[in-house]
C-alpha cells in the first residue's frame, strides 16, 4: 500500500488514507503553490529497486509557494470608540 506523502500543499485526489497497487492518484497544490514535477497524475507500484515494498511512479511532485495572501484572518481585529 502506498500512503499520501504529507507536503504542505499537497493534496492527493481522491483523498483516501492508503492507496492499493495499480492505483493512479491526480495531485494537485492548494491555493497559492504550484506544481513542480514530473507529472501530476501517478500510479501505486510495487518496487523491487526502492527500500521499500511500494513507490509511486513517477515520483510524487512537489508544491512550492507562489504567493501568499496579504489578509490574514489572524490578525484581523475590531476597534470601537
């Protein structure tokens, strides 16, 4: 079984906590990061050449930050006179 690799920004679709051989995956980033990688479609696949039993193929991509948003709810606040 092949599980989501956990990067900020990634988001494997569909979503589910394990992934079986012979299961393609679209990966896609969250708002304000982009894409960098080979593909954004990869497959489950059982791996003689890897340290461990499965790997996915091609390897997953990464999502790197483009911009960030200038609103931060966090720091959003009321002033009353």
């Amino acid at each position: 079984m092949c599980v989501q690799d956990e990067s900020t920004g990634l988001e494997f679709l569909p979503k589910k906590n394990r992934y079986y051989i012979g299961e393609e995956v679209v990966v896609e980033c969250q708002e304000g990061y982009g894409l960098q990688g080979e593909s954004n479609s990869i497959q489950c696949v059982s791996s003689q050449n890897s340290p461990w039993p499965v790997a996915w193929v091609p390897p997953v991509p990464k999502c790197t930050v483009r911009y960030r948003s200038r609103f931060n709810e966090s720091e959003m606040f009321l002033s009353c006179s």
